[in-house]
C-alpha cells in the first residue's frame, strides 16, 4: 500500500516513533502493519496520521507517481545535452522530499550523477559512484545504467580502455539508451581505432537522428568525420565542416561550433594550409572561454600553425607558449602542459632539452595515458633521435612496441 511507505517516510524523516505517531489514532502495532502493507485501513485513519504528520496524502501520492515521469524526462534532457531544461528540473525535483525513499532513491542517484558529467563535476560524480558501488541487489536496468555511468567517469578521466569494458558490458535488452553507441565510439576514436570509432559513431548517429537530437546528431556526425579524414585516400574536397559549422551557428550551439571550428583546422594544417588553419584555430578560441580545455586545446593548435607558417616571431611565439603553460596549470591539464613546454624547448632551439623533456617527462604521460596516436608518433620522434646519436639500445625501445602492433595486424600467409 503507497499510503502507508509514505507514512513510514515520513515518521522517519519526522524522527518519530510508531506509538508516538499513533497516540490517539491507533496502536503501534497497527501502525508497524499499515506502513508494512498487511492490513486494510479506513480513509479517516490516513488523513489522521497524515495530519498529525503534517503532510496531504493525496498531494504526495500525485507527487509520487509523477516521479517516475519527471525522472525520465531528467535523463532524457542530460542525454540529449539539454542543459537549461535539466538545470530546471534538477531544482523541480531537489524540493520534492519523496526523493529521498529508498524506492526511488536509486533512480534519482543514478540520474543524478549523470547530471554531474554532464557539467563536469567530476569529484561529486565520483562520490556518488563510490557510493553505488556498495549497492546491492541492483535491478537490470539500475546495473547496466552504473555500467554506463562508470564508463562515462572512465572516458573523462582518459582511461579509454576500462571505458570501453564498462560500455562493452552493457546490455540493451534491459537499458534501451544507445547513446552509450556514442561514447564508445570516443573511446574507440582515442585509442586511434578508427574503424571501430567510426562503426558505434554510426550507430549513435542512428539513434540520435530517430529521437531527433541535433546537437547529438552534429556530435556523431562530427565523430565520423574525423575518422574519415585521416582516410589516405580521403578528399579534403568533400569535407563536410562546413556544412556542420552552419548548423551550428543557426541554432547557437556554440561548444558544438567551436569543436568543429578546432578540427577544421587541424585538418588544414594536414593539407599544409596554415594560413587557413591559424583563422580557424583563432575562431574556435574566441568562441570558448580561455579556462576551458576546448580553448586551450585551440590555442596549441594555433602555435602550431603558426610556428609552421613561419611569419611570426619566436619573441611572440614563446609569449603565446607562455599563455599556454598559464592557462593549463590553473585548470590542471597535463597534456596540455607537456605540449606548450615541448614547444617552448623547440621555439628555442634547445634540441637536448627538448627529448629530455620528452623522454622523461611528457611521453610516459602519454603511455600510462593510453594516448596511443602521441604514443606512437612520439615513439617515432624518439627512434629516430636516439639512431642519430648512435644509441641503438634505446632506439630499439621505442621500436619495439611498433613492431609489435604492425605484427599482431599482419594478416599475409
């Protein structure tokens, strides 16, 4: 009986006993059996108890099995990227106490932590996860949806492999939400597996044109695209960036734009087109705020491009490189770091320095990272500085791991 699991809620809540509760109503012992279900009880006797508990039975009872909805309604918003709208129901639901019954506790948890990926708190995500993960009895759909969550936590954090053995457990008979098609295709895309990448970016992009998202839409798309363009047989001429941009701009999805943007340019600076490239780089910069990674990653770009287009200065290189170094320390993004400070030890011709930096510093980063396209091409870089100095041993080092991937790939019998 509802009635009385709102009942026993609310006594608790209230810190009140059972006899307390039933002083002139009713014995504790009939209480213990109307919050337990095992006995009928009349209208006069609820409106009693919930008088005295301060509350309207038929309010909490409409409240209660509106829940169910509202929480959907919440998870479909974080899915679908709707940030105001889940804002907005976040703070419907935070002033509605029934939340907090176990029955509904778990559901609103696990929402609730995707909220928090969503928005990037990361830490209160973490606690929440640390604290499902001591759940027991977990429904179906409760453990697949952890399993989702816990591989979002796991892609943020960039340990792309545990992600994809979350994503990979996951089952759509009892947890029907194929944007985790999505995530997986990420974590594909930075362990440099395209083809895999590029199948689940399909299949996202499936999912998310049949419920109608174009913001996710623009995403998966996007997330193709990338795969494609490394493709060496791809033409730049039939890139769709622009295309995507456009959207974009006409429905004012700036971080979506500003991606885009970024990668356009990275793509020009593959073509040789750094003059092109430095435009788009600075586009993408403005759009985002400067202590965001987005930005930070654009301006690396930049100083890339610019390094490579040869017209300015190394004094305004290096104030850039500097800028770079600020911004990454103030928000903690290592990768970022080990770039600016590999560029500054290049800008000034401090060759030593530079694969010091690297070998010490920057490249175990990217291994223990599981960055597998840095990883090799600064394997490369490494093999081929360490043959110039005649050390054959330590080039062999970073030869080896190569050797051993295009072995495992060689298919010819």
């Amino acid at each position: 009986m509802l009635e009385g699991q709102i009942i026993k809620f609310y006594r608790e809540r209230q810190s009140m006993m059972q006899k307390d509760l039933g002083i002139g109503i009713c014995s504790s012992t009939h209480i213990s059996k109307i919050e337990r279900g095992l006995t009928e009880v009349s209208k006069e006797t609820i409106n009693l108890l919930s008088r005295r508990l301060c509350i309207d039975m038929e309010t909490e009872i409409k409240t209660y099995l509106g829940l169910d909805s509202l929480l959907k309604e919440w998870h479909e918003s974080i899915i679908f990227k709707m940030k105001t709208k889940a804002k907005r129901i976040k703070k419907q639901l935070e002033a509605i106490a029934l939340l907090q019954m176990p029955v509904i506790y778990r559901s609103y948890t696990l929402v609730l932590t995707r909220y928090y990926l969503l928005i990037g708190l990361d830490h209160q995500a973490k606690s929440l996860i640390d604290e499902m993960e001591k759940w027991s009895d977990l429904s179906p759909y409760e453990n697949n949806m952890l399993l989702h969550i816990k591989g979002i936590n796991r892609l943020m954090n960039k340990e792309f492999y545990k992600a994809i053995s979350h994503f990979q457990g996951i089952d759509l008979t009892y947890y029907n939400n194929q944007e985790y098609y999505y995530h997986l295709a990420f974590a594909y895309h930075s362990l440099n597996s395209r083809v895999l990448a590029y199948y689940f970016a399909e299949k996202s992009l499936r999912f998310f044109t049949e419920v109608r998202s174009l913001t996710r839409m623009i995403e998966a798309e996007m997330l193709m695209l990338v795969q494609v363009e490394r493709d060496e047989f791809y033409d730049p001429k039939d890139t769709e960036y622009q295309r995507l941009i456009e959207m974009t701009e006409n429905i004012g999805l700036d971080h979506q734009r500003a991606m885009l943007t970024h990668n356009l340019a990275y793509q020009k600076v593959r073509q040789g087109n750094y003059d092109i490239a430095c435009e788009y780089y600075k586009q993408s910069m403005d759009i985002k705020d400067p202590h965001t990674a987005l930005h930070i990653a654009s301006l690396e770009g930049y100083i890339n491009a610019l390094t490579r287009q040869g017209l300015k200065s190394t004094e305004e290189l290096l104030q850039l490189v500097e800028k770079g170094i600020a911004l990454s320390e103030e928000i903690t993004e290592p990768i970022y770091i080990h770039f600016f400070y590999l560029h500054k030890y290049n800008l000034q011709n401090e060759k030593e320095l530079y694969y010091h930096y690297l070998e010490k510093e920057a490249f175990p980063y990217y291994q223990k990272m599981a960055h597998i396209r840095l990883f090799e091409h600064y394997s490369i870089k490494l093999f081929d500085f360490h043959m110039e100095k005649g050390n054959v041993e330590e080039a062999n080092q970073y030869a080896a791991y190569l050797v051993e991937k295009y072995r495992k790939n060689d298919k010819f019998a």
